[in-house]
C-alpha cells in the first residue's frame, strides 16, 4: 500500500491545524506555506476534505478551514479513505469478502490469494481506524532547541 501524495498532503495538513488551539480558522496560504504543500493542490484536498465533512469553511476576511472534530476523533481511515479510497490490495478481496463474483483467475468467490490478503484488508483497515491525527501529532518530535555551554 502506498498513499498518494494527496493522501500524504492531507494528513500533514489536518496535523498542523490539530496541534493548534480548537476552532482556529487556517489560511490556504499559510498552512501551504507553513507545510511546503502547492497551494493549487492544498486548495484541491482542502475541498475535499471539507465536502467529506472533515473540515467546514469561514468565508470572508479572516476566512479559511476549521477542523469540523477534535484531532481525537478524525481518523486516518477517514482521511485516506476520502482521498484514496478504501484499501484494497488485490479486485479479488472484493470477491472473497462478498463471496461473489469470480477473480481474474477464474476462481468463483475470491481465489486463495483473495481471501488472505482479505486479512491484510482487515489488519490495516483497523489500524488506520483506530489511528488519530492526535495519534501522529503525538509521535511527532518536538523541534530540536539550541542549547550552548560557555
């Protein structure tokens, strides 16, 4: 599994606007700035996430996105899922999942390829839904100070 950059953008955006104080309305050009994300892309996945209700937007001076949640309560299955869509390693999980339909090799119901990376689905499904943006802000290392002895 690898993330789009998209994917990638939107997580790094909705932890910088996790680490500052509740209700705080960000400017696209800030948070590009601040993030080194191009500001036609961040407007794209700030959209985005504001129609898929992770964000709600403030028009006018002093405008720009709020975090529509607590950090706490987005999870990373939210955010990738919205961006990327569901993971799905091989088209036979579907199949094995539903127990329907037939794989590319011909197997009815999902192949046995299909249904144990279905485990793999259902490992990382969990992980991304019991993953918070507080959870990476809380593993994100604090800026290193300077510190000189005379």
């Amino acid at each position: 599994m690898k993330l789009s950059k998209k994917a990638e953008y939107a997580l790094r955006a909705l932890t910088a606007m996790g680490r500052e104080t509740a209700g705080r309305t960000f400017s696209i050009h800030d948070l590009a700035a601040k993030e080194h994300i191009p500001l036609k892309f961040l407007e794209q996945i700030l959209l985005s996430l504001k129609n898929g209700g992770i964000l709600r937007s403030k028009r006018g001076v002093g405008g720009g996105y709020q975090m529509q949640a607590p950090s706490t309560d987005i999870t990373l299955r939210q955010v990738v899922e919205l961006i990327d869509g569901p993971f799905q390693p091989i088209p036979c999980c579907e199949n094995a999942r539903t127990q329907s339909g037939s794989c590319e090799c011909g197997a009815i119901g999902g192949c046995g390829l299909g249904r144990t990376l279905l485990d793999l689905q259902s490992v990382v499904q969990n992980w991304l839904d019991t993953t918070t943006i507080a959870h990476v802000i809380a593993r994100s290392a604090p800026p290193q100070a300077l510190t000189f002895e005379i």
